[in-house]
C-alpha cells in the first residue's frame, strides 16, 4: 500500500468515526423508549468501539443505528445521571456494570490489548519503531517521544495505561517507576481523537488499544502478555495487582480487558442490534480480541436475548457451548472495593 493510499484510509476511517458521533439525539434522556416510538436503535458506547460500530456494525443490520461514543466512565456517568437513555450501552470495562450503572445482566463480548501506536513518518515514532518490544519505553523515559495517552478519570484506557506501565515497572528488570518518568498532564486527549492526533502532529506516539491501531493501519508494539492486559493466564499474579480510584470514590482493581453490552430498552430492533453486535465478525476485523466463550452472560438474562444469540450461526460457530455463565477467566475480572 502506499504512502497516499494509507494516509487516505487513514482520514477515511477518522472522518467516518467522527460522523458517527453526530448521532446523539437517539440518546438523549427521556422517558423509556419501547417499539411503538421509533425503530432507530440508540447505542452509547465506549470511544474504542466507536469505528467498529460505525463502519462494521451499522452496515451489517437492517434497522437505523444511532451511535454516540465517549471514554466508558463518561458513558456510565452520564446515563448515571439522566444525561442520556441509550436503548443499547456497551463499556470497555464490565466494573461499571458493577457500579454506578448495576444492569439486572449484561454480556462480556470482546476483549483488547493494550499496545504503543507510533507513527513511523516521525523521529520519535522511528526511535520507537528501533527500541522494539524489549526497549520501547527507553525513548519515552529519555524525552525523545511526544506521546499521547487519554484520562483515566474518563475512560478505562486511560487507568489502564497506568496499570500497564506499573506492570512495566516490574517486568523490565532495569527500570522503575515507569509512570512518573513517562507521564506528564499535557499528554492527555479524548480516547475518540487519540490516534487522529497523529494526524495533526501532535504526537508521535500513543499508549492504545491493540484494535485503535489495527483499524487505523498505524504501526504498533506488542507488548509482553505479562504488562498487556489480555492473557487470562496473568489475571490474578499480575493484573490483579494494580489499581486506579475514580473521582467518585470507586475503586477499579486491574483484570483481563473486557467489554461488557447490555440492552436498557428491549424492543425487536433491539434484541436484533444486541445480537450482530456481541457476535458480529466486524469485531475481529476491527482489531478486537475474541476468546471461545464470548459472548458470555451474567445476570438474568432475558429468553429473547438468549435465543437470538443462540440462532447466530457465526456466534454458534465460536461458542462451543453458548450462553455459559462467565467463565473463570472473565468472572474475575474486576474486584470493587
């Protein structure tokens, strides 16, 4: 591919992203939606999702999607706070479904990793690009990179940056104290415009979600299974040992990365948006990272939700046994204090 094609998928998949967001008015709060009132079905979800939905989901299904994104903590405040009354509201961390959103189920439908998206046309991106897996945070500690990352008291992405350069602290045997070397306050965007910044100059480098980078075609560093959130294998020795405290006095214990969807306003149009959405292969061709027993529920989860997902002959294909109740390697994944 070339430089002049890249760079235009590259803006084509921004601007379309950014289209999604105009979507809002399906979300705005009001009195409970049902079938009778529209077939548009309005979806709140978490800014990493917001591409995914927008180019992989809404031509994938029959009935008007409205979608609107924001880093998940400001998706669970905000309907919290009757700021919006989605009909479909899919989080990057399911702890929010614990607290302060506490649906009756929800499902854990995909998972992510957390990687360093660099942009090779620029000097702090080459000095990435040479440090590799085994040295990428040399550069960083050195001044040399101008990164970008997104507010953990926004979105899970951003306390999970703090998780995984904690976890990097302890990994790399030559390095310590990782978070207060890298991070600085002016690094900080919103999670829908982080890797756009790359655009714009602004930076050379972010700290990502393995999926922003993939749909974006950016290069990226994979990170050691040990600091990078996604291998179950490492939940409870490494995870499980960092933690981040929301404004609200909420306590979020690092675990495996997961997302979690539930339906607020179950209508037909609903129930068939849920489905795709949990199960749909546009996941995997956005980046995300899917496991055998997704999608997997908790909570009282409602028959018609049950069958439809049950009659997907794609979500068949990769359960193996569907419906489960979440398996020990998800069920674990965020303890509230």
């Amino acid at each position: 591919m070339t430089d002049g094609s890249l760079t235009a998928r590259r803006r084509f998949l921004l601007t379309a992203g950014t289209a999604a967001v105009a979507g809002i008015a399906g979300c705005t709060s009001g009195s409970s939606r049902d079938s009778s009132r529209s077939t548009t079905v309005a979806i709140l979800a978490a800014g990493s999702l917001q591409n995914a939905l927008a180019n992989g989901l809404k031509p994938a299904v029959d009935v008007p999607v409205e979608i609107e994104a924001h880093g998940s903590a400001t998706v669970a405040r905000m309907i919290d706070e009757g700021q919006r009354d989605p009909d479909i509201v899919s989080v990057a961390d399911v702890a929010l479904f614990e607290e302060p959103l506490s649906p009756s189920w929800h499902s854990v439908f995909t998972s992510n990793s957390v990687v360093i998206a660099y942009n090779p046309d620029t000097d702090g991106g080459a000095r990435l690009a040479n440090a590799g897996t085994e040295s990428w945070y040399e550069p960083m500690v050195n001044g040399n990179v101008n990164i970008g990352r997104t507010d953990p008291d926004q979105d899970p992405l951003g306390y999970r940056t703090l998780f995984m350069l904690k976890l990097a602290s302890r990994y790399y045997e030559d390095t310590s104290s990782l978070r207060e070397q890298i991070l600085q306050q002016d690094q900080i965007y919103p999670e829908t415009s982080l890797i756009s910044q790359f655009e714009t100059g602004s930076i050379d480098a972010a700290i990502a979600y393995r999926n922003m980078a993939v749909e974006r075609d950016y290069e990226y560093i994979e990170l050691p299974d040990q600091i990078d959130l996604s291998n179950p294998q490492y939940a409870e020795d490494w995870y499980s040992t960092t933690s981040y405290t929301l404004p609200s006095g909420q306590e979020i214990q690092g675990g495996l990365i997961s997302y979690g969807s539930t339906i607020r306003h179950m209508s037909d149009a609903a129930v068939s948006v849920f489905d795709i959405h949990t199960t749909g292969s546009y996941l995997e061709e956005h980046g995300f990272l899917l496991r055998d027993q997704f999608p997997s529920y908790t909570g009282d989860v409602p028959q018609r939700v049950r069958q439809a997902t049950d009659q997907s002959s794609e979500n068949q294909s990769r359960l193996g046994g569907s419906n489960q109740a979440l398996s020990s390697t998800v069920s674990d994944i965020t303890v509230l204090v």
